[in-house]
C-alpha cells in the first residue's frame, strides 16, 4: 500500500542495520505473477529473514506503508507494514500466514488506497472497519489483534494481495479499466 508519509533509510551504511538489505524491484500491474495465489511459509530460516529486511527496504524506498512479498516477486504468505509518520520512530511489523478470524462486516469504512504495484493511481474503497487477524510474526511466534482504522484497512489490502487481488478489482469495472489505462498510459510516457 502506498503511503504519503515515508521517510527515507538511512544511507550510512557503516550505522545501520539496514545496510545489509537488498532494493527488489515491484511488481507493476498488469504483471501476471500478482494474479497468483501466494503459498503458506513453512520454514523460518535465514532467508525468509533476508525477504523480510529487503521487503522493509523495498517498502521504505518506494515509499509505502505496506508491501506483500508477492509484490517483489514471491509468492509467500508474507506481508511487511509500518505505519510510522515520518517524523515518529519506525514501527516494522511483519505478518506471516496472516488469517482474518472476524471482521465488522455490518461496520465499514471508507479510504482512499494506493499500491506499490498500482503507482500513482488511487480510489476509495470500502472494507470491514475493524477485522481480527491471525498471524506468525518473524520468528514464528503465533498472535491474534483486532486491528481498526488504517491498520485494519492496510492489513486487508495487504492479504488481498496474498489471493492474487489488487484493490482494484474492488472498484467498478468502468472505474477499474480507466485507472488501468492511466497506469498504461504513465508508463508509456516513462519509457520515452
């Protein structure tokens, strides 16, 4: 998901974590691999956590809010996101085999989304506005939260993307094509 309010990582490789991680190109729509299902992660091993750190990396520079790791090309139940305004401290969290157990299906709310992998393109869409949500974090620990506001709407954004779904496909057909000739349309200007 795309976000408004991102800082950039800290350059200096010599004082931050950071500096071992990895860019990885996103995936841009109409690209086929984001149609696809993502797999269930099995093993917690050394590069699942090197997928993790560069999808943060990735998320950060882009930037946005949230990424799934469909959207840099594998296609794991994994998905990356911090909330953080720019000027308060990072907050990564990471969700792994994430389920929605309960949402507030008679109570929705309304947000303007935006995708990494649908660039400069935005619309209102409408999901459940408080959702309870299964998932392992990144040594494999099992939690459940009731997530709402932004959390709750970025969480369901990103798990779409797990079923192959783009918050487009949430709009109206009318709606949807028009956006998708937009994305076209900028990106044959980019290579120009």
């Amino acid at each position: 998901m795309r976000g408004v309010h991102r800082r950039r990582l800290d350059a200096n490789p010599g004082t931050s974590y950071l500096s071992a991680m990895a860019m990885r190109p996103i995936l841009i729509a109409p690209d086929p691999r984001l149609k696809q299902k993502s797999t269930t992660v099995e093993v917690f091993d050394d590069e699942l956590q090197r997928l993790i750190d560069d999808m943060f990396e990735t998320m950060y520079e882009a930037p946005g809010i949230g990424l799934a790791a469909i959207q840099v090309g594998e296609p794991k139940r994994l998905l990356v996101i911090d909330l953080s305004r720019e000027d308060e401290p990072k907050a990564p969290r990471v969700f792994i085999n994430p389920e929605i157990v309960w949402t507030s299906a008679d109570e929705l709310s309304t947000y303007e989304e935006g995708c990494l992998s649908v660039p400069e393109q935005y619309a209102e869409v409408q999901r459940p506005a408080r959702v309870r949500v299964t998932y392992k974090d990144r040594e494999g620990k099992d939690h459940e939260e009731e997530m709402d506001g932004l959390l709750a709407t970025c969480i369901q954004h990103e798990m779409d993307h797990l079923e192959g779904i783009l918050f487009v496909d949430h709009l109206s057909l009318a709606r949807r094509s028009m956006l998708m000739r937009k994305l076209a349309k900028s990106r044959k200007f980019a290579r120009v």
